[in-house]
C-alpha cells in the first residue's frame, strides 16, 4: 500500500510553496525506498512552478538533485541495500525499448518519466525531492561514494552532472581553451571539471563580482563580457564555450569568441525564443548545439571523478522554511545571489 510523506508543494500556479503530504508508492520488486537527506533547489524548479516551460502538473513537489540514505529494498533489488548513499537525478524511468535507451542514453528516452511535474508508468503523477522520502527503481539511482558530503553532492545530481556531460562528450582535456559563460550553480562546477581535466579555462561573466572564486575553483583567466575589451582581445580565441546561463543573451557576440571548427554548447533555457544570424555560425564553421543531464552511468563516473579530484559543490544549507525565500531569489537574481547552490535539509520538512 502507498505511504505518505511529509513534502513542500506548490498547490497552484501562484508560486508560494506550502507544506502538505504526499503518497509513495509501495517498495515495488526492483524498487529502493530512500529516506532524503538533502536537495538541490535548480532554477529550473522556479520555471516549472510558475509554468514558464509549459502546463504545470499541481500540486508540484519540486526536486531533481537530491542525496539519501536507502531504508528498503524490493526482493529482487541487487545493486542496493539498506544503510547505501544514493543520488536521486533528474528522472526516475525511461521506457528501456528504444534506441536511446539500449544504447547507454537513456536521458534522451522519448518516453522519460522525470523526477517531478510528469507522470510515471502507471499514470500516477511523479513527486520530486522537496520530501522526506521517495521510492525509485535501482536502476535510476547512482551510488555516493563515501568521502563525498551529502549535501555538497546533492546539486552533482544535476548541475553536475549536466555539466560534466559536454565535457566528456567533447572531448574536453589538455590544449582545449574553453570559456565558461555564468558562474552559478552549474558554471562553478563546470571550472572545477574543466580544471581537472587539463584544460585552459577562462570564466566569462557579466561583471567582476565574482572573478576572485572563478580563480580559486581553478579558472586560468577571467573575462568581463560588459566590457567591448573582452570581445577584440579573445575574438576567436576559444575551442569550446560552455553557456550555463537561462537568458536570451546577445548569442552573435558570445559567438565571436569561438575559433574557426569550434563549438558553442548552450545549456542554459531560456523561457521564450532566441536570435542568433546564421553568418555567425557560417564565416568560421562553428557549431551551436546544446546537451540534456547525462546518463545514469555518467552520473555515477562523475561522482567517482569527483573523489578522484576532490571536486564538491560550493552550497548554501538552508532550512525547509527557507524555500519560498530561496526561490524567490532564483526568480529575480537568477543565481547571481547564492554561492552557489541553495540545498535543503531534507529533515526539516
């Protein structure tokens, strides 16, 4: 039978989180039943709840990067047991029939069932991690590695993780100069793996208020996009920008800086459409393209990347009472407030 844990929800479109209770589902044959401890508050959670990427699903428990203890095991779960550290990402099933999913990308699975704000296979509506407690397949679950903070690896579920992807995708590494728009939640971690893997890597940002942390997480150089300077002394400079920022930016300018068969990945989603002239792309053959999350085992080789290196994210721990407040800030700030991701004690719902 379902159980009910305590969770923070949006009841309607108004946006104001409100403490409520919610139903789990029983501790299925594959399934692994986590006690949450901590989660990531993603500025994709302020877009979801006031509908900015589409219809909401209500009430919405918000939620996608968190980190737990495991409490239950289905009969015929193998790779878990109780008293594991898993992470919990941003989707929780996939159909594991296509194309995508038998070939290691299941995140790109046309029938993805997301952590929150979508429906699971037996039509139920899904509940993300502002909750006590959830229920996953093993499958969809990645192990935390016991040096790694659980509140620090909380936002690795996402902004890690959807970082991390490009770079290995890209082929990231020694003699690659790569620029990194925005240093927030996902920027931040974006230097340090950047960093790690050997690469020159230069923060590009709209103004100074930052640049001492973008050298302390292993930036080489730090550049100003709100000065022109900027924009002649690194005209073709980069192999590989990396946009971490969810705005409508000025895309043929950001574009300049890339050199002849370089790449732009956009990670960043905008709300509504974006411009960009085609003779930014034509004259020095770059390519525009973006990425989704990364795959669970992905996820699990960049949380052992990140032992390997020591690589955590920069938090600020905050109480449930706190939501409303942090994604406040998510709405009128962007990230430029928090240093560098807001994480919920999970035990204070």
């Amino acid at each position: 039978m379902t159980q009910l844990t305590d969770a923070y929800a949006a009841i309607a479109k108004s946006g104001r989180m409100e403490k409520t209770r919610i139903p789990r589902r029983e501790t299925g044959r594959f399934d692994v039943r986590i006690d949450i401890a901590y989660t990531g508050v993603c500025h994709s959670d302020p877009l979801q709840i006031d509908g900015a990427w589409g219809a909401g699903i209500y009430p919405m428990v918000p939620g996608h990067e968190s980190t737990g203890l495991v409490t239950e095991v289905g009969p015929e779960v193998t790779k878990f047991q109780v008293g594991d550290r898993v992470g919990i990402g941003n989707y929780i099933d996939s159909d594991r029939t296509c194309w995508f999913c038998l070939n290691g990308m299941e995140h790109y699975c046309r029938n993805l069932n997301v952590t929150y704000n979508g429906y699971d296979k037996s039509g139920e509506p899904t509940y993300g991690t502002y909750s006590r407690s959830i229920v996953v397949d093993e499958n969809y679950l990645v192990r935390i590695p016991g040096s790694l903070d659980l509140a620090a690896a909380a936002p690795l579920m996402c902004a890690g993780i959807t970082v991390y992807s490009p770079l290995r995708h890209f082929n990231v590494g020694p003699g690659t100069k790569i620029g990194i728009i925005g240093l927030g939640g996902l920027g931040h971690l974006a230097v340090k793996f950047a960093h790690a893997l050997g690469a020159e890597v230069t923060v590009l940002s709209h103004g100074t208020s930052k640049k001492d942390d973008a050298f302390a997480f292993g930036a080489d150089d730090y550049r100003n996009t709100a000065e022109p300077d900027t924009f002649v002394e690194r005209a073709e400079y980069f192999d590989i920008i990396i946009c971490t920022v969810s705005a409508a930016l000025n895309f043929d300018q950001l574009l300049s800086l890339v050199a002849f068969d370089g790449t732009f990945v956009n990670l960043g989603a905008p709300d509504g459409p974006v411009s960009i002239g085609m003779f930014s792309l034509i004259l020095t053959r770059i390519s525009f393209t973006s990425s989704a999350i990364g795959s669970i085992h992905e996820t699990q080789e960049m949380l052992d990347f990140c032992v390997k290196h020591g690589i955590t994210s920069e938090i600020e721990q905050i109480p449930a009472e706190g939501i409303n407040d942090a994604l406040d800030s998510l709405r009128e700030h962007g990230g430029s407030k928090v240093r560098y991701r807001y994480v919920i004690d999970a035990s204070t719902i």
